[in-house]
C-alpha cells in the first residue's frame, strides 16, 4: 500500500523530531530540513506529496518556500505549522492547503495531512506519478 511522502521543515530541531515522530506512524517522512531554502532544495529533489513547514524559519519562511515552489511549477500541498495561529487565514488565503497551531500539533497534524491528501489524486495517481519521476 502506498503511503504518502511528506517532507517536513522547521527551524527547531526538537520539533522537527517530534514532527517526525508524529507523521512516520502514518506516512513515509522524506526528509525533515532546519530552514526555507533547504525546503525548497529538498522538495526539487524528493517530489513529496504533502510539505508541512513552520511559518517562522531562517534563510527563507514557509511561505516564501511555498511561493519558490509554485514560482518553479511545483504545486505540492503545504500544511503550515506556527505557534501563532494569528495568522491562519491569511496563509490559507495565500495557498497553504491547511494550517495547524503547534500547540494542538499531536492531535491535529495527522487529521491536516490526511485532509490535504484526500483533495489531491487518488493515491494510485500519486504513486503512478511517482514511479514516472523515478
């Protein structure tokens, strides 16, 4: 059975263990990276299906990762990860496909990721896809 590919990013790395932690259990985590620009790099690289990536990062923020990544023709889901949800709806405005508080990260990163990936092709698409890039 296919399991969905995420790439994760954020600057703390206790978070990004815990981050790791939460989301191997379900999918198949590709990569967890420190900043925006090794995100970018990564997700050229690996082709992941889903990112989930801090707000706040060095080098480069998750949005302004989002936007490089759409800029360069790549349209993979975000779900956007902040201490602060001040600014959800903005960065849902601006294209993430979700956003989840770190304060409710255990109960609600897995629900987030699992949305975002039942709006996108079935997951025999994203496999075939994947198999193609290979």
């Amino acid at each position: 059975m296919y399991k969905l590919r995420v790439l994760i990013a954020d600057d703390h790395e206790a978070m990004r263990r815990l981050l790791v932690t939460i989301l191997s259990a379900q999918f198949t985590v590709v990569s967890a990276v420190p900043d925006g620009k090794s995100l970018v790099e990564a997700a050229l690289a690996l082709a992941p299906d889903v990112i989930v990536s801090d707000v706040s990062m060095p080098q480069m923020n998750g949005l302004q990762s989002m936007k490089e990544l759409r800029a360069k023709g790549h349209d993979i889901p975000f779900v956007l990860v902040s201490i602060d949800s001040r600014g959800s709806e903005e960065f849902i405005r601006q294209g993430a496909a979700a956003f989840v508080d770190k304060m409710d990260i255990q109960d609600e990163l897995l629900f987030a990721v699992r949305s975002v990936s039942k709006n996108m092709a079935s997951l025999s698409q994203i496999a075939d896809r994947q198999v193609k890039a290979a």
